[in-house]
C-alpha cells in the first residue's frame, strides 16, 4: 500500500484530541427557546432584515437578504416570531447585528421530503437552488457556495474536491457526517459536477478515519453512474491537511498561485457538509437551517456530536451538555489550532461554527512569551514557505511596514509556527498585526 | 473563570528552558571524564563558569530593567561551554571573568537572548585569551590514568607546560607530533577517548558525539553545520594539511582540538548560526575552512574560537541569501 497522499512542505503534529467524540453519534439538540441569527454570517455582504418585529415566522421562511452585493439569504431555522432586531456577541467583531427569535416550542418541526429528481433540472436551475438555500463554506470560510460554482471563464475547473480531512484536534463534526450521510454527500457531489458541468470528483479524508473512508468507498461504489467520477483519497494526519491548498496539491499535485483561487489550477473545493447541505437543498428542498457540530474537551461534562439549529447560544448548548468541569480555562469556537477564544457564553452558534471546545487548563498552553532565539523552527513548520519569525521581530521592532518581503499576505493563519515555537511567541497574532500595517510590494 | 487568548490555544511541548537544559544535560557525561582525566578542580572551574554566569545575567538584567529570565537555562549553557573552553589547570577567576565579557557584554549589552550577533561562550574566550594569554595558552595539564582527583590541587596549580596536540603540530611540524605521540589508530581511539592535553571539553570526542547524536535524535540541532564544519575541515586537511598536497591527516584533525566541540556545541547555537539548511552547509563550511586556515597558516595552534566568531555575523546574510522555499509564486510566474 503505497504511502497516504500530503503535502510535502511544513505541517505538524499537535495531539488529534478526537477520542472524546469520534464514537458518538450526531445527537439532535432540543429546540431552545430563543435563536440569534447573525446577519453577517458569510463573507460578502451582511444580510438585511425582511422581517419586522413581532412578525410570526414559519420555519425556513426568509428572514434576511442581501440586496446588493455578494451573499446568501438567511432563514429562520423554526417556526416562531421576531423578538428583536439587535444585536449579539462575536468573536470577532466583538458585537454584530442579529435578528432574536422566540421559537415556538408548539409547532411541529417540518419534515423535508424529496420533490421532484434533480437530475432533470438544469445546471442554472440547481445554481438557483444552492444560492436561494443560503448555503455557504460550512466548514469555517463561509464562502457563498453558489459563487463557487461559478467559477470565472478564463479559469475553467476541471475537478471537484471534497474536503473530509477535519484536520484540526478535536472536531469531528464532518467525521460523523461521513459515517451517518454518506449517501447524501455522495448524491450532493453529483449535484455539484452537475453545476460545474465536470465529472470528476476526489474526496480527501484523513486516515485516522478508518470508518469514515470505508463506509464512503462504500457509498461511492454503491451509487457508480457513467457520468461521473468519484473516488475516495486517503491523506496523512498532518496539520493543515485540510487547508485548500494544501488538499489541492495533496490530491492532484497541483499549486495554486500565491494570492490566487483554486480555481487558477483548474479545481473547486467544498466542505463535505456543505456538500450535504447542497443535497438537501437541491434535493429537499431544505434551507441551511441547522449543523453538525463537536462540543469537547475535558471542560465540559457531556462531549458530543449535536444537530443544533443555526442561532443556538453556547449557553443553552452547554447546559444541554451537563454544564463545564470547574477546571474549564479556554472556551474556543473552531478548533484549537485557529478557533477564537470566546469570553462569554452568551453567543449563538452560526453557519460556520464547526464546534464548540472547552478546554482545561492542561489542554492548552499558556506559558509567557520570550525573546526569539533564531532556532527556525517555524520556518520547518510553515506550510506556504514563510518566515514567521522575521515578521515576528519586526512586529516588535515597529517595523510591521517592512513585512510584506516575509510573506505575510500568503499567511493563511494556520498556527503552525506558533505551534512549534519553543519561545512561546504569539506569532499568528503578530502575523495579524503585521497584516494590518504591512505596505504591500 | 476562563481565559482568552489568539490562536493556536494548543502548543508543542518544546520550550526553550527544556532546548537548553537538555543540552546542558548532554555535557555533564564529558565533564565528569574531563573530571576524572584532569583532576576535581575541573568541577570548581566550571561550578564558577556556570554560577558567575548565571549571576552575571541576574545582576544585567536587573541593571537593564528587564525581566530575570536565568531559569531558562542558556546562561547556564554559556557558562558549560566557556568552561569547556578553558584550560584545566586555569584560576577560578578566570572564567568568572569570562562570564562577565560573555554574558553581561556579549549577551545582554547586545540586547539580550537572540540579539547577540557572536557566541557568548566563545566570546568569552577570546577576551580571556587576549586578557590571560600565558595562562590560556599553556595552563594544560598531562591526563591521568590513575584517576587521583586530587592530584592538581594539592598546591598551587602550576601552569605545567605539557602542549596540547596542535600546539606541538604548529610548532614541531608532523615530524615532532609523531615522535611525541606515534602514530597509527591507537593514536586516533586515545584522542577520542579523551586521553589528551587540551581544555576541559575538548576531552572526550566519544562522549561529545553521542551527545550530539542525542540532541539530533531530539532534533534540536541537524546534521548540516556539524556536517558540513567537519567535511570541509577533513577535506582541507587532507589537502593541505600534510607535507605535501594530498598527504595530510584529515582524522587527526577532527579528534584534535575544539573541533568536535564546536561543531556540534558551539557551531550549532540557534541564535548565531543562520536558521535555513541550505545557508546552514555554507556556515559550516565556512567556519570548516577558517579553522583549517588558522590552524595550518595562521599564529594559533588552534582555530575553531575565531572561526566561529568570524563567521557568526555572516548568518544573517546567509539567511536572506537562502530563504526559505514559497509554496507557489504569484499567478503568471511559474506554475
């Protein structure tokens, strides 16, 4: 058997963490009482509200919209009414706009049912459908989905990719996606060839997911048509794995352009529950209303897997999971290698949150920074060839303008050079300070 | 109550306290043979390397109003090596007064760790040989083989003129060294052994490589500057190194001297060797080259000190000459 598929330059190793959750089975969270739908949920531009206040509302009913610009609607993930049109924490932008709904705890939730056979619509059609559905990069970009399909005339695509690697410790949110909608995913990549009007599609799964990899080579096989072809690749464990262009050149070889798109080498890459969500969409005609996602670590008393619906607090979600240990010191939204701290509980999960970490104290690592002592281990570490450690010093020398000559606009963020640096510098955040100021050459 | 911070909220389990005490660590096996070899004073000599040079930084720092940060153990590394550096048969204010030039001027004047431009311990040395140039050049001591610890401190440690290899290579030529050691392997497995005149840690080449081979099994130093240093150092001397071209003696000269130390200790320090591989092989070579320069043409029976140092400002330079290698270019370049 011939060595699993990587990317050869950079990477590391941090302890994958998955055990606390990789056996239990996606879990449907209750109905809370309220949901907090952020507005500004994809890249592009924040939804308006079309509703008012007081307004009822029926589940998936439009709630949001973007009139002008780049985006997805949002819809109302239960049936209920409008409580307030304000807004919610965030982990970045500290406070953003939101719309509040009081759920109904009365309404029958609806049931999604299959009408019609997608295949006899046309590409523009289902195009249509993902956009309408308000799906974007669930897997963390949040990307408008249907503008991926689109891809620019002087850079045709030629293959799609699904990304099943679920790379970062702990999550395994997609992992049980995997195990539990195969099938689904398989059908929702035919949908996606279909819209991009190619047939050839790998999807990428990491091998500390045997089940996974077995039971989609299962569905893969189960669901072989002539039109298109889809095979399963197995990549290294090996942090960023599931970078897009790290998946790219793992599984085709190919490298896409510094500040380019994927689509500058010919290739689409779709989360493998975004490609769920697009089979529902398509084929359901179901809104992207709720997610799969991971809440671990050793700070919370129950771990799982949970179907929440779009807009859950952490509060609720913590309380359905058993409460946290008293040794909790870091709640994270992502993962722990690029997850953002949280520092308050009351902040609703949105369309790109793929898990929720509460970590003790021994889970992380909170020894003081020191002075760089040149040992270049983050230079061994960066994944896109960059020097970490000179933007760094010149962060701390007040020379963040000069940067650009280290690479800084190339960094993804991935946290690999931080990682391994034994000084304990907080490098990604220098890197951030850095991009902020740095004059592009 | 819970914390924030920026990502990456999980980090490896390296730091450089565990980088420089493991390597400290790796030294004490040639300093207990150094100890044995040349006698317990040895232990007081590097005590007062180790302890002044602690002290040393604790006293700069505060001075400097900056945080005291001696239990990262680099201090106490410097004040390993510039023992290692010095003659057994040296006074113990000798190296107090290295710690000083090493440490407090080598180290926090240029602007604390990973702001020296030149290794700390070999800096030291290189003032204390200007400074006690009788005493750094000829305080060595003859090996015992009897173990008597206390043999040389019984008295004033009189500076007992026994030359060390290389000084009777510069000054006799190969003839004398051979009518005073032999020649032939044996003469080689002694050397490396550790049954030679020299400084403290230049004793046990054995020891010292498996020192290294550990730290390389840790992967705190490659291969590349010890390498590359004692590559360029046997093909030189193999070169030039003999009466005529061609007909020298390339293992001679990497079990002599601070040839072995200081390729896989001094050489390989983070902060003052260049940090990509590729500008790593020319460090070495160079510093390969410059050790073979003095040692075979230059005054000094001995080079690696002075090769090192002058190599030492290079690695910046070397570093932007070999950055390391982008994932991709920009579109329209190369694909």
């Amino acid at each position: 058997m011939s060595a699993n598929l990587t990317f050869p330059k950079g990477g590391v190793h941090p302890p994958e963490a998955k055990g606390l959750t990789e056996k239990l089975a996606v879990e449907v969270m209750p109905l809370p009482d309220e949901l907090e739908l952020v507005l500004g949920m994809h890249i592009g531009a924040p939804c308006t509200p079309t509703v008012k206040r007081r307004e009822e509302i029926t589940e998936g009913a439009v709630i949001g919209d973007v009139k002008k610009g780049l985006g997805v609607p949002l819809h109302a993930p239960a049936a209920g009414s409008v409580k307030a049109i304000a807004s919610s924490a965030h982990p970045m932008r500290v406070s953003t706009p939101s719309i509040t709904i009081k759920t109904d705890p009365e309404a029958a939730p609806l049931t999604w049912e299959a009408n019609g056979d997608w295949r006899n619509e046309s590409a523009e059609a289902l195009l249509g459908k993902v956009h309408d559905a308000g799906i974007i990069g669930i897997g963390g970009a949040g990307f408008p989905t249907h503008v991926k399909l689109k891809p620019p005339a002087d850079n045709p695509v030629d293959t799609l990719l699904l990304n099943g690697a679920e790379c970062e410790p702990y999550i395994t949110a997609d992992h049980r996606t995997m195990l539990e909608q195969a099938e689904a995913i398989v059908e929702g990549a035919k949908i996606l060839l279909k819209i991009l009007g190619i047939k050839t599609c790998a999807i990428g799964i990491e091998s500390n997911k045997p089940d996974a990899i077995s039971t989609m080579n299962a569905a893969v096989a189960a669901a072989t048509e002539p039109a298109y072809d889809i095979r399963v690749e197995t990549l290294e464990v090996k942090y960023p794995q599931g970078s897009e262009k790290q998946l790219i050149q793992a599984i085709t070889g190919r490298k896409v352009p510094s500040l380019a798109l994927p689509s500058a080498v010919g290739v689409v890459v779709h989360n493998v529950s975004t490609t769920k969500a697009v089979y529902e969409a398509v084929a359901l005609g179901k809104p992207l209303i709720e997610k799969v996602i991971t809440v671990s670590g050793r700070g919370i008393n129950k771990p799982a897997n949970l179907l929440v619906k779009i807009g859950t607090k952490v509060s609720d979600i913590v309380e359905y999971c058993g409460g946290c240990t008293p040794d909790l010191a870091r709640i994270v939204l992502g993962g722990p290698m690029m997850g953002f701290a949280v520092s308050t509980l009351d902040i609703p999960v949105t369309k790109t949150t793929s898990s929720i970490l509460f970590l003790t104290e021994d889970e992380i690592d909170t020894r003081e920074m020191s002075n760089c002592i040149r040992c270049g281990w983050c230079l061994e570490a960066c994944p896109m060839g960059l020097e970490p450690k000179e933007i760094g010093v010149y962060v701390e020398a007040n020379r963040a303008e000069d940067t650009a000559q280290f690479g800084v606009f190339d960094c993804f963020e991935c946290g690999s050079c931080a990682y391994v640096c034994p000084a304990k510098r907080p490098l990604v955040q220098l890197i951030r300070l850095a991009k902020m100021k740095a004059k592009r050459s | 109550m819970w914390n924030v911070s920026v990502s990456p909220h999980v980090r490896s389990n390296e730091s450089v306290d565990k980088i420089m005490w493991t390597v400290v660590a790796c030294l004490v096996p040639p300093l207990v043979l150094s100890i044995f070899v040349f006698g317990i004073q040895v232990l007081f000599i590097t005590a007062a390397s180790v302890l002044s040079c602690m002290a040393v930084e604790a006293i700069s720092q505060k001075l400097l109003g900056k945080p005291i940060t001696v239990r990262d153990g680099s201090a106490a590394l410097t004040g390993m090596l510039l023992a290692f550096v010095v003659p057994p048969g040296v006074g113990y204010m000798t190296p107090v007064l290295g710690a000083v030039m090493a440490i407090y001027i080598g180290k926090h004047l240029m602007g604390g760790i990973g702001y020296n431009i030149f290794n700390p311990a070999l800096l030291g040395r290189a003032f204390l040989l200007a400074t006690f140039p009788v005493a750094m050049t000829s305080a060595w001591l003859p090996p015992m083989t009897d173990g008597a610890l206390f043999t040389y401190m019984t008295g004033a440690v009189d500076a007992i003129s026994t030359a060390t290899p290389l000084a009777v290579i510069k000054e006799q030529g190969m003839v004398g060294f051979r009518d005073t050691y032999g020649s032939g392997m044996e003469v080689y497995a002694s050397f490396f052994l550790g049954w030679k005149p020299g400084c403290i840690g230049e004793t046990s080449g054995l020891l010292l490589v498996l020192g290294g081979l550990f730290l390389m099994y840790k992967r705190y130093i490659t291969w590349h500057i010890p390498v590359s240093m004692l590559a360029t150092m046997a093909v030189l001397a193999w070169l030039f190194g003999g009466e005529t071209l061609f007909t020298g003696d390339p293992i001679l000269h990497l079990v002599t001297g601070g040839a072995l130390l200081g390729a896989i200790y001094m050489a390989t320090d983070y902060v003052t060797s260049p940090s990509t591989k590729s500008a790593q092989l020319v460090y070495g070579a160079g510093i390969g080259a410059l050790t073979m320069l003095i040692r075979l043409k230059g005054g000094y029976p001995e080079g690696v000190c002075y090769a090192i140092l002058l190599m030492n400002p290079l690695s910046t330079v070397l570093d932007s000459w070999f950055k390391p290698k982008r994932f991709a270019g920009p579109a329209g370049g190369d694909k």
